[in-house]
C-alpha cells in the first residue's frame, strides 16, 4: 500500500466538502463512527474553522457495538455535532444481511424525507471495493435512490445543480483518493480521536467496522497507530475481510450500490 501526500488530498477534500457546502443550503454528512467517516468530519471541522456546520446523520440499527455508541456520544459533544439517529429495521433483505444492507438505505430514505437533504457528504474510498471504485467525487440519486453507475455525467457543479430531479440527492465522496494508510496518517498527524476497538485486544482488533451481527475481527497486535501503519505496508489481507456482507458475490453489493446503500 503506497502513502500519498496527505497535505495535497486533505487541501482537495476540503475544497470538495467547502464547494458542496456552498452549492447546498441543506446538506448533511453520513457517520458510522468508523475511521473514514471520522476522518472526514475532521476534514470538515479543519475547512470550516473548528466548527462542522452541517448535521451528521448516524443509521442505527440498534445492534452496533457498545464502544460506538459511546464514542459516538463522546465526540459528538467534544465537537458539538448535531447527530440525527436515524433507526433501521432488522429484517430479511437483498444481501441476506438483515442487519444492515438495504435495510439501512430504508432508514436513510426516511431522514431524507423528513429533513429534505438535498446532499449527503459519503466517506468511501475507491480501494475500498470494486463497485465504490465506480463512485465519483459528485453521484446523483434520483428520487428512488437509484444511481446509474453505467452513465454517470460528467462532474461539473453548474451541470448537478441544475439537472438534479428535485425529489431526488446528490452523494459528494471527499474521500475517494484517499486509501487505508492515508486515512491513518492523517489521523495520527491529527491527533484525531478513533473508536478503541480498532486497537488490538488479546490479540484480535477490528480494521473495518460495522455492526456486531455482521463484523468480525482480524488477528493483530496492532495496539498504536504506528503499529497499524506499519502493519498496513505489509499486510495482504483485504482491508473489509471482516466484513460479511463484503463476502457476497460482487452482484450483490452492485445491487445494493445502485439502489442507494452507502
């Protein structure tokens, strides 16, 4: 895995978050409590003079781990966020994964509908999966949620802006150059505040985080963020390798992609 130039992604994802801001009155940003999304709040405080001024929406399917929910509390009091918790059902779906999947699209319909978001700022990656690779820095949705990956417009503001279908969003991803060890660096060099069950305990920690149904731990003794760098310049394990859902055919996740999963 090859380190970028953490100054010159953090200096173009601040122009994507600040543009977005600017193109978008009613604008809000997606919050797993994962590195990434963390990550890129942190991006947002540093473009917007410590504050983040858009709300930050958590979809909680009531089954995450006990660590998230209280870093999630934490933080958002550190920084002053205003957290929207949106709850997803737990029932059958698409990828077999009842606890998140479609389920969670769902719950994100419903925030959108009641708040009337034009824009949600996403934190994928390309070297996340192959499907995300798909992703732009600018993805419409129309009204369904459905994303056309198969012909996307070219990304010019003045172009989204007006032909957004008014009933429908647009994903902004200021994250999409970055890769694993970066989103590290930067937090290390930040000194940016991560959920503890991405450090190594007895032996295991978590590299990708979802919920307790669905994510499994890697063997590591990863306890430091230098450590995780310097595992990640050797490792050949999938960064999402303990992620179930990630296992299913590559259909499946284009499926649920292009019906608005994030």
């Amino acid at each position: 895995m090859i380190k970028q130039d953490i100054n010159k992604l953090e200096e173009k994802s601040i122009f994507i978050i600040r543009e977005a801001k600017t193109r978008f009155n009613n604008i809000a940003a997606l919050w797993s409590m994962g590195k990434d999304s963390t990550a890129m709040l942190a991006i947002a405080r540093n473009a917007f003079l410590g504050k983040i001024p858009f709300p930050v929406i958590h979809i909680d399917n009531g089954i995450d781990f006990p660590e998230s929910y209280k870093f999630r509390d934490d933080l958002a009091d550190r920084w002053g966020m205003e957290v929207i918790v949106a709850k997803s059902k737990i029932k059958p779906e698409i990828s077999g994964y009842s606890c998140c999947g479609a389920n969670k699209t769902v719950a994100l319909k419903g925030v959108l509908k009641e708040y009337g978001f034009e824009a949600l700022i996403v934190s994928i990656r390309r070297d996340e999966h192959a499907v995300r690779a798909k992703e732009r820095y600018v993805s419409p949705r129309d009204k369904n949620f459905s994303w056309n990956y198969k012909d996307q417009p070219a990304e010019v503001w003045d172009s989204y802006s007006s032909k957004l279908d008014k009933r429908g969003h647009l994903r902004i991803h200021p994250l999409l150059d970055w890769n694993e060890i970066d989103i590290w660096s930067y937090i290390k060099r930040n000194r940016i505040p991560i959920n503890p069950l991405y450090m190594s305990n007895n032996g295991y920690r978590y590299r990708s985080l979802g919920c307790t149904h669905c994510t499994v731990p890697i063997r590591s003794n990863a306890k430091s963020i230098d450590a995780i760098i310097r595992e990640l310049e050797t490792t050949k394990v999938e960064e999402r390798s303990g992620r179930e859902q990630d296992k299913e055919k590559a259909y499946i996740m284009e499926k649920l992609r292009s019906l608005g999963y994030m």
